[in-house]
C-alpha cells in the first residue's frame, strides 16, 4: 500500500517536473451555473488524476493555464450541488472553453448552512484558529474596516474618539504592534497614516481574515499574536461601485470602486474613498478656566478641535490572464489625510490648533501567476512610500474646554513648537512560492523584506539635534512551509520563520546592530465529520521592534531604542460545528481556546508626562482565554449572532527595576486591556417590499464591553469616592435600515448609531461620539460576462 | 438531535468556563488607616500613576498598603504642599500642562475639593492665602518665567504674570530660581544662573556665587538681588535651599553643585549654610557655616527645618557630590551653634534606594519624618530626634517607594 503511495507520489512528481518542459501548453476556460441558471462560485475544477486545478469565481468563472495536451477528466465539486465529470480533449495550443451545468444537491443543502458557504467561510475551515467576515455583506453600510472588526469574537477595536482617530486593535490578548494587518497579503506597515484600517470604507474589502495567534507562513511578517488580512479581490471584470453617506457630526463618506476589462485581459482598477468629519459631539469632561481655574466636575461641551478627513485614490493598470501573469498590476496609492488633536493622553489636556498631516506617495507592483509551472504558483509584490508626515504646533497658547485660549506669552506652541516633517522613506517587497508536489501535498516560500529610513526636518528648530541622526531600519522574514491536505478530512501545515533585523539608530559607528530570530509552529485541523471542525495550532514567534517603536512617531509615540524583541509561545484549539433543525433552523458554533505565554512582552506605556506612549517590555505576560461565537439562520430572512470574549493577562515580571523583593504585582492581571466582551447582532430581510425584487433589511447591533482598570487592579482603593480610574461599562446599540432595489443595483441605508446616547469610552476618558444617525446611498452595476 | 444540542452546550460551556476565573490574591490585605498623615506612594511598575495617596493616623508604628487602598495621582511626577490645611497635589508635565488637585480631609479620609489644568511649575509655595508657583524658563531664546497665585480659599487663580530670568544678572545667561520662599512681606527666589543652551542647558560660567531675588508680593515686582560670593548658588533644582527660623532670620544652604554643561562640577566654593539676618536684605557675612570642614568631608543636598534652630540635613560624603545626587545619610544640624551630628539609627547608606525630600515636621524643634526606600523593596517612615540624633523606625508602607510626608488638620 504505502509502496502503491509513494509510487503514485513518484509518477505525480514526474509529471509535474515533465509538464514544466512542454513547448506548447494549451488551457481550459469556462463557466459554471446551477440548474437554476446562477453563476456557482467557489467550486473546484480539477483535471482527474493530475495537479491542474482551480476554483471558479463569483460569477462561476474559471480558467486553468499551462495544460499539458492530451485527454482528461474534468471534476468539478462544489458544495451544495452533486459532484460533475466530463470527459475532454485538448490540443496543443487549445483554448478549450467550456459552459457547465451542475445540479443541486438537495440533501447536502440541508446538512450544511443554509446561507451557503461563501469563500469568507471556506477559509474559517482552514486549519489556523481564523475567522474570516464577509465584507459584502456591509456594503450598505457606512462602517470602516476597524468597525467591521470590532464585531469579531476575539477582536477588540478601541478608538480614542470620532472619525479617524487614534485606533488599537486588540486580538485574544494581544494588541498594537503585535497583530499585524495586510492588504491581499501584503504587510501594510509603511502605508502611513493616510491608509490604515481606520479610514479605509468597508466597500474596498471583499472579505477580512483575522488570524488569532498563529499566523500562517504565507503572510510573511513577524507579528506576535495575530494578523488582518484585508482581501480585495478580483470580485468582477467590469463593475462600478459608488456610494456616498452623510451623517452627524457633519459627516461626509464616499467611496467609489470600478474596474474595466478588455477582452484581451488589459484592466484598469480605481479605488477612490474619502471621508470627512468635523467630530463635533458633545463630551463630558472634567473642565475648568484656563483664566481663573474654576472647577466644573462634569461639563457637557462640544469638541472644536478634531475635524477630521482622508482622500484616497488607488489606481492600477495591467494584464490579467495572460500566459505569464494571472495578474500583472502596476498602480501608485495617492492620499492625504489631514486631522486636528483635539486632547492628548487625557482629556484634562485639551489642544485648540495642534493638528497634522500626513500623505501617501505609493507606486506598487503586483504579479501574480499561478502555475507558472504546473503546480508553481508565484506572487511577487513591491511598493515604496514616497509620502510624508508633518506634526503642526505654531499656536502659543493653551486652551480650555470652552474653547478659551491664552497665550503663553513665549515660543511654546500648545505642546511643543512643532513644524516637523518627515519621510520615513520604507519599501517593501514579497516574494511567495507555492508549490504543489501532488494532490495532498505542497511547500510554500515566502520571503518579506523591508526598509525604513527617517528623513526629516522642521523649519521653526533647524538646528534640533535629534532630527540629524541616522534612524533606519532594515528587516527581512523569510519562511518555509509544508502543507499536507486531505480534502474535508483534514489539513496540517508546519513552518519554519528566520527573521534578521538591522537597526541603525544615532551616528557613532556602532550605531548599527544585526538581530536575528528563528521560530516555528504548527496547525492542524480535522474534519469529524462534515459539520464538525477541530483545529489546533501552535506557533513559537517572534517579533522585532517596528520603526515605530524604536524611533517614534513624532506624534503620540516616544521612540525607544533600546527595546529588545518579544517571544511568544502561542496554542490554539478551535471547534466549529453547524447543525440544523426543522430544515430551517440553521446554527453553528465556534468556539476557540487560547494559551499565550510572551517573553519580553512588548507593551505600551504611558511616558514619563504622560503626555505620549512609550513602548517598553515587560519580562513576562501569560494570557489565557477564549472565545466563542453562534450564529443561527432561520430560512433566508432571519439570521442572529452573538460573540463573546474573555481573556486573562496576567503579568509573570517577579522583579521590577529597583526593587530586589517579589513585585506586589506579580500575577497581577495587566491593567487597562479589555477583558471581557461581545457583539450580538439580529438582521432581518425582506423580500419583495413594495415593489417585486427590492429587499428590505433591518439589522441591529449590541456592543457590550465590561469596565476594566486603568492602571493595575490591585493598587489602590475601589471606594466610590477615591476615584480609582476605571474604564467603564459600555453598551452601545446600533441599528441599520437597508432598503435595495433593483436587485441591489440601487441602496439607500439608515442607520442609527448609539440610539441610547450613552457616554461610551475605549480609552480612560477619552469619549467617543453620542448618538448619531446616517444616511447611505449606493449604487453598484456589475457586468459579468466576459 | 438531541445530541446535537448537547455538543453545542458542552462548547458553549467550555467557553463560559473561561469567565470564571480571576486571581486568588494569596496576600493578606492591608486595611485602610484613616487619619491626619498623608502619605504619597509611587508604586512599583507605575504605568501612568504618579502615586496613591494614602492617609496614616500614626507615623511611628504599623503597616499602611497601597494594595487595596490610597487615591491615585495622575501623572508621572506630582509634587505636593500643604497650605491652609488643605493639600496640594500638583502635577508636573514638563512641557506639558500641569495640573492642580486639591484636597482636604474629612475624618482622617481625603476628599477632592477642586482639579484643574495649569502649567507645569517648578517652584510653588505658600505666600499669604495663596500658594504661587513659577514656570520657569530654560531656553535662552524664552526671557520671561510665569508665575501664578492660587488662592487657597477659592482655589482659584488670583493672579498671574512674568518676571524677565535675564534681566536680574545681565549676564548673558538665565536665572532659574531653585525655589522660592516667603520671607516677612517679600518673596525671596535663590536662583542659578544657567547658559540655556547649545548642549549646556544647565551649565554656567558663574558657578560661584550665591544670589536672591526679591520680588513684593503680590505684585512681584522685581526689587534687587542679594548676592554673595563665598558660597556657591542656594538651593538645587526643585530644592529649597532657605528657612527662616523662629526669630525673622533666614538661613540658606548651598550644595555647591554648579556646573559647566549640567554634569561637570566647576564651582571652587564650599557647601555652606549663610545667613541673612532678619529684616536685612543683605547676607550676613560674619556668619558662614562651612559643612564641608564641620562634618569632615559632607556635603547639604536638603533639609527640613524642625524648630529651635534644628535642621535635619541629607548630606553625602563630598567625593558622591553631583548636580542631582541627594545625600543617603542624614545628619542634624544647629545653625546657631554651627554643630553638625550624624543620625544613628539608620540603615547603613548602601541598603538605601533614596530618602524622601517632602518630609513632614511638627516644628517641636526636634522631630521629622523621613521616609527610606530600601533596596530590599521596603519602605519605612523614619522617625527623627534631633535632640539625640537618632532615628527610629515607624510605619512600614507596602507596594511602592514613599515619595512625601505630609499633614493637615
């Protein structure tokens, strides 16, 4: 038997290395509908006995290139519909285009969840502990990428105010710099402040994975506990998408997506978002004269400094489906974001004209090619930010909450006299292989290396030192992967990461110094049944300081040069389960553990003034902590969630600098992190509303966020009056009106958010905005056929 | 189905039991200590908390815990005075604004009267109803120091404006006052003179002498500087190098730590205790107390006035001296009689981290507590006889390093 395996290995292998030596390969093409004539996304195509495979798109496309001439077997399964064979020849050079019809599999339909299993719940049953939302699915809405994610067991985004402000995700425990974010792959770490998760619209995803703890080989990157990857895919050929909402706080979002594809595969893909806030809403703050210091507890008063607004424009132009690229894109990310600060760490220190401005300058190339040779499939990705950022303080004067200022009567600025302008000049290239050696088997190679070189100066202190000195920053992850997988049985991958990381920081000639780290892990998932997934997963990673950390961002974060790497041992065990009952009662549940044990804990403090954030280590952070999270669908008009999330941090540092006894604080559980959380969500659609083929949606959300402490829970007195700073209890309800007509051609959304009003903090004393109500318009037009 | 249900408790379940867990705090609690003592605690791994204030009913004996108990500061630095029996909880922002908490105490528990924003001071103290406070420039380029009058009664501020650091020498460098003091009707302000700038913030070319500003009250207007070129400048850098005593006269210290680029020593005077005598706006020059030859090889780096001419002094062996070292070793100290005894009783210097500066006397001429911060992580109150020059061990204090003593009624 195990001779028959690895002689079947041998011919595959054999094949595959022939195959690479053909002159002339020919290639397949094609669509596939339903019975019922609809397009069937998501299935798998594969040529019988041989490695030649792909997986249709939304519109039931798909296409496979490089094929050796001769005769073969054309597999098609997909779930929800009986498995489909045809027989074919190719000739050499043949385009052989193919138009499919595969029938229902009614039985299978009821084992499985009635919604359909889109690709964001394909890659939920991959082995990682990952989860993956639907961004389509919010498209009507007027959310950004970090409030879609916000609604994930396990994630928890916190923002210091309105639109556009200051956002830290946190991730099973896990928060900052430790969770990494990537855009179809690519680590967004140089994209500045004009592109992030914050004021990118939901509209530009097509779905969002989140990765919690081991993060797979393919994102090539360091992060520690987790990462984001934000996939835009290539959704349609030729579509416009436009929408535009307007809301309180004189609120303004647009986003326009389009794509155009010539027959002959050239493309132009636009990409335009822009968002606009002057984040007037009214606070509660602890207030008092800048002239006389009269004290008022608890003043209602509206912010005047934090307008807020972003434009984005991301172009790309290329080739897709071409003999040597599947896609070859050349495009530039242009933007510009311009922010007012209204408070700093606290909102006891109120600014009334700091503001700054930051832009992205990105050329980016983007090549991908799957099969280049058969079962080598390769993606190449490069771009560099020529952006700058610039921090504005020129007002001498300090303010009040009721907008009073007073000149300080010297060159102060509101904090520091600032016209500082900068380029951080970072570049970036990916490289991934991805080899299939047979049906169950394949390696993978990826390699990640970037660049960060500070430039700045500010014309009002030509002659501060500290712009002067060299701040750069080079670093490279190189990862090597195998993937074993039996298809809906089970699935396991092992890893291997080496990352060096080079950092140049001052002028003397020691200055630079070379870190390098090795690390690894494992995952696995089994398939009990077809309804039933376990997974488990274990990761050994590091990861280096970013630039960010080590230099500072001019801003809010105070470099610090000598911060060491973070190590962290991470084990996952998921479980997801679907089942149904009655036929239309459909549920299905997942439910996740984890285990974190970081050495050299990277976290963020506040500094000496508390005036920014320092990143410092801490010897040791365990974290343990799950998450689970149900869903349940009744017929296709009713589906509910709810997530919930409970993590425990718990500080392993026995000795703090200083002291040579135990720390009272040691096993203390880590101060001002979110610990326990969820999101429950109902939706409603109706069908036929008004008028035959428009949908009414009715959705409503419920954020709950328990109250944590500021600083370590042990220290100090809980008494009511002694004002031991807590961050509390959040409720917030949202609901959303959707009505689309046209078949969605058409969509005017309302939506209401914190119907109640509530005061509603993620940082200590930092509110964010009351009540507020929007209205989004949208129009999408899609062409499919080719 | 059934079955299924069950799988899907038994996952929903083993989620749940995750919520249910939290730390079993194996250390017996310390119970709340109401009373007329306040003491300021920075805790260990301070994550933005200055210090819990915690209040104390008797300095000599016990154990007070900031575990469980004290109100927190924010900030990192707070700095702290007591005047009107209220106290002041003032918070140092460097560039950035400051603020003023105020409270006072109610059944030995501390309650907040008023909090606002100011700037960052580096000189406050107690002048009539009011406490004034100097923002004091260290930029060649910024002439001008602020200053602010809170008024006590209403917390409010009175008054403000700007004395010109420049001006009082005329000598190319700045004036930054090291502290500032009221004597009879005028506010005295030692100040050093510094180049601000170009690398040497803090250094000088005028390391030795020693000068006052005398400003009315409250109108601060300049009215001369006293000077004196046998010791070098009074005070230390947020340190009060003046007192006066029970009959008008002002003595002043001087540490003797002027520098040339804010690290290297360059002044040739002694550390010594001069003397203005009451009503005299001049230094006495028949008296000069020089410690460095009395104590046989100390220097003053700051002392708290406990009556009857008494002082207990932090002093360090010469040879430790530096801008920013503060003596591990306490010594007593009689102006008049020029004596200088070191206290017994102490802990040897090597086990200590630091001792407080903000120390609380009740002025009976012979008593202080000192706050010690040991090596080990523990932390006493110290009581201190400067009628026998020893010191005896009181309340110990959990979780943090003493930073202040205070008290009001």
């Amino acid at each position: 038997m195990q001779f028959k395996q690895i002689l079947l290995l041998a011919i595959l292998c054999a094949n595959v290395f022939f195959a690479g030596a053909q002159t002339q390969s020919s290639s397949i093409s094609g669509s596939l509908r339903s019975n019922l004539g609809e397009p069937v996304h998501s299935a798998t195509i594969k040529l019988q006995n041989t490695s030649y495979g792909a997986v249709s798109d939304q519109n039931g496309q798909f296409t496979i290139n490089n094929v050796k001439p001769g005769n073969y077997i054309v597999l098609i399964k997909a779930i929800g519909f009986n498995d489909h064979k045809t027989e074919i020849k190719l000739a050499a050079g043949q385009n052989l285009k193919l138009s499919i019809k595969v029938t229902e599999n009614v039985e299978q339909m009821e084992t499985v969840n009635v919604l359909g299993r889109t690709v964001a719940q394909e890659t939920n049953r991959q082995a990682f502990n990952v989860t993956a939302i639907d961004a389509k699915k919010l498209y009507n809405s007027t959310l950004d990428i970090s409030g879609a994610l916000d609604r994930v067991a396990g994630i928890r985004v916190r923002e210091s105010g309105g639109v556009g402000s200051n956002f830290n995700l946190s991730l099973n425990g896990f928060s900052g710099n430790h969770v990494k974010y990537f855009i179809d792959g690519i680590p967004m770490d140089n994209f500045g402040t004009s592109f992030q998760i914050n004021n990118i619209p939901i509209n530009i995803a097509d779905r969002i994975e989140v990765y919690k703890g081991v993060v797979p080989m393919w994102l090539g990157s360091d992060a520690l506990g987790g990462a984001i990857n934000i996939v835009t895919g290539d959704r349609y050929r030729n579509y416009i998408d436009v929408s535009y909402s307007y809301g309180s706080f004189n609120t303004h979002r647009s986003v326009l997506n389009a794509a155009a594809t010539s027959k002959n595969g050239l493309t132009v893909q636009l990409n335009a978002f822009q968002n606009y806030s002057d984040n007037d809403y009214k606070v509660k703050v602890e207030a008092s004269d800048i002239y006389t210091g009269a004290f008022a507890p608890a003043a209602l008063l509206r912010r005047f400094n934090d307008k807020y607004h972003n434009e984005t424009v991301i172009a790309n132009v290329g080739v897709v489906d071409k003999s040597y690229a599947d896609k070859l894109l050349i495009g530039f990310t242009a933007g510009k974001n311009y922010k007012e600060i209204q408070t700093g760490a606290r909102m006891i220190q109120v600014f009334g004209a700091w503001h700054r401005k930051g832009t992205i300058l990105m050329p980016t190339l983007k090549y991908k090619k799957t099969n280049l040779i058969p079962g080598l499939d390769v993606t190449v990705n490069a771009n560099y930010n020529l952006g700058t950022e610039q921090n504005i303080d020129t007002v001498n004067a300090r303010y009040d909450w009721f907008g009073n200022s007073k000149p300080t009567g010297t060159n102060s600025g509101e904090r520091s006299r600032s016209m500082y302008k900068y380029k951080n000049n970072n570049g970036l290239a990916t490289a991934m292989f991805n080899y299939k050696i047979n049906e169950r088997q394949s390696v993978a190679l990826s390699n990640v290396f970037n660049t960060f070189n500070r430039k700045g100066s500010d014309e009002l202190n030509p002659t501060n030192n500290d712009y002067e000195t060299t701040k750069k920053n080079t670093k490279n992850v190189l990862g090597l992967g195998y993937n074993y997988d039996v298809k809906d049985r089970w699935s396991t991958t092992v890893f291997g990461k080496y990352i060096s990381q080079n950092n140049t920081i001052g002028n003397s000639a020691n200055a630079s110094s070379l870190t390098t780290k090795f690390g690894y892990g494992t995952a696995a998932t089994y398939f009990l049944n077809r309804n039933l997934q376990l997974k488990a997963s274990y990761e050994l990673t590091n990861r280096m300081p970013d630039a960010q950390e080590i230099f500072g961002d001019v801003e809010n974060q105070e470099g610090n040069p000598s911060l060491k790497p973070e190590k962290s041992n991470n084990i996952n065990l998921g479980a997801g389960y679907s089942f149904s009952f009655n036929k239309v009662n459909n549920f299905s549940i997942n439910a996740n553990a984890i285990y974190r044990h970081a050495d050299n804990f990277i976290y963020n403090r506040l500094n000496a003034n508390q005036s920014k954030l320092v990143a410092d280590n801490r010897d040791g952070v365990r974290t343990w902590g799950g998450d689970a999270e149900i869903r349940y669908s009744y017929k296709n008009w009713l589906t509910a969630g709810s997530t919930i999330t409970y993590q425990f941090l718990r500080n392993l540092q026995m000795y703090e600098p200083g002291y040579t006894s135990v720390s009272p604080l040691y096993k203390d559980q880590m101060p001002n992190i979110p610990y326990f959380f969820g999101n429950t969500d109902v939706s409603v659609t109706l069908k036929d509303v008004a008028r035959k083929g428009n949908t009414l949606n009715i959705g409503y959300n419920l954020l709950y966020v328990h109250a944590f402490w500021l600083y370590w829970p042990s220290l100090g007195s809980r008494a009511a009056g002694d004002e031991k700073r807590v961050v509390p209890q959040q409720f917030s309800h949202d609901m959303n009106f959707v009505y689309s007509m046209a078949g969605g051609r058409y969509n005017i959304g309302v939506e209401a958010k914190n119907i109640t009003n509530a005061f509603l903090y993620d940082n200590f004393s930092l509110q964010k905005p009351g009540r507020g109500f929007y209205l989004n318009l949208r129009y999408f037009i899609n062409k499919t056929t080719k | 189905m059934k079955t299924k249900f069950t799988k899907a408790f038994v996952a929903l379940a083993f989620a749940a039991v995750f919520a249910s867990c939290s730390k079993s705090n194996d250390s017996e609690a310390v119970a709340n200590d109401p009373g007329n003592y306040i003491l300021a605690v920075t805790p260990v791994a301070s994550t933005g908390v200055a210090d819990y204030l915690l209040t104390a009913s008797d300095l000599e004996k016990g154990t007070v815990s900031i575990l469980g108990n004290g109100i927190e500061q924010d900030g990192t630095y707070r700095y702290y005075v007591t005047a009107n029996n209220k106290f002041f909880s003032m918070l140092y922002g460097q560039g950035n604004p400051g603020a003023v908490t105020t409270y006072n105490i109610t059944n030995g528990k501390l309650t907040k009267l008023s909090n606002f924003a100011s700037e960052t001071v580096q000189a406050f103290a107690p002048v009539n109803d009011d406490i004034l406070m100097l923002k004091i420039p260290r930029a060649i380029t910024n002439p001008l120091a602020n200053y602010y009058r809170v008024n006590t009664n209403s917390m409010l501020i009175a008054g403000e404006g700007t004395i010109n650091t420049q001006t009082i020498l005329n000598n190319g460098e700045t004036a930054f006052f090291s502290w500032i003091k009221q004597v009879g009707t005028k506010v005295y302000a030692p100040f050093f003179s510094i180049k601000a700038c170009c690398g040497a913030a803090f250094g000088t070319a005028n390391p030795d002498n020693a000068w006052i500003a005398v400003y009315s009250y409250p109108d601060m207007k300049f009215e001369k500087v006293i000077t004196d070129n046998r010791t070098s400048f009074i005070g230390r850098y947020f340190t009060d190098g003046l007192a006066v005593v029970e009959n008008g006269d002002t003595y002043a210290f001087s540490s003797s730590v002027a520098t040339s680029n804010g690290t290297i020593l360059n002044s040739t005077k002694p550390s010594s205790i001069t003397r203005l005598k009451a009503g005299v706006t001049e230094f006495d020059q028949t008296y000069l107390y020089n410690v460095e030859t009395k104590s046989n090889g100390y220097v003053i780096t700051n002392w708290t006035y406990v009556g009857g001419n008494n002082f207990v002094a932090n002093v360090s062996k010469k040879a430790d001296k530096g801008a920013y070292v503060v003596g591990n070793e306490l010594a007593i100290i009689n102006v008049v009689d020029q004596s200088f005894k070191l206290v017994t009783g102490l802990p040897i210097p090597a086990e200590i981290t630091n001792i407080t500066s903000n120390n609380y006397s009740p002025k009976d001429g012979k008593t202080a507590y000192y706050g010690l911060n040991l090596k080990n992580g523990t932390s006493y109150v110290y009581k201190i006889d400067a009628s026998n020059a020893t010191a005896t061990q009181g309340v110990k204090v959990e979780g943090g390093a003493l930073t202040a003593i205070q008290n009001i009624k």
